[in-house]
C-alpha cells in the first residue's frame, strides 16, 4: 500500500490516486476555514470524514450544514467537481 503525506494529514491508499485526493484535501480544507464546520466529540471537533470519493461534513446545526455545503460547491466548481 502507498501513503501520501500532505499537510498534517497521511493518506494511504490502494484504488484511489493521490491526484484525487489532495484537491479533495485542498477544497475541504477551504470549506472548513470558510464555514463553522465541526461536531465535538469530549475535546475534540471532527470537521469532516472522507474516504475514497465521499465526504460527510459534521455540523452541529442545518443552516451551519446548508452554509457548508454551498462553500463546498462553490469550491469544488473550479476544480471541475460536482457535488451531490
């Protein structure tokens, strides 16, 4: 299995290339500094869980997650990525 290292994070992977995943990265890294992302968990604030092509973003609230998801697209849109 071949890792990747980007950032803080280390991806390790065995189907998906390391062209995918650091925009995937680099557009939820975004949409976290621009939107009020995260669900605490004790002392920890999870922001977002992603494997593969899927992403679930964790909020605490709807408007914080309809605000996410259109930071998301709007995002993403350039780098020719659609969400759904």
């Amino acid at each position: 299995m071949e890792c990747v290292r980007y950032g803080a994070n280390t991806y390790c992977q065995r189907h998906i290339s390391s062209l995918f995943l650091l925009p995937v990265d680099w557009i939820l890294h975004r949409t976290n500094h621009r939107g009020f992302l995260g669900a605490t968990l004790g002392t920890e604030t999870i922001t977002n869980l992603d494997y593969d092509d899927d992403v679930a973003l964790l909020v605490e609230m709807l408007e914080v997650l309809l605000l996410a998801m259109d930071i998301l697209k709007d995002e993403a849109r350039p780098l020719g990525l659609e969400v759904n």
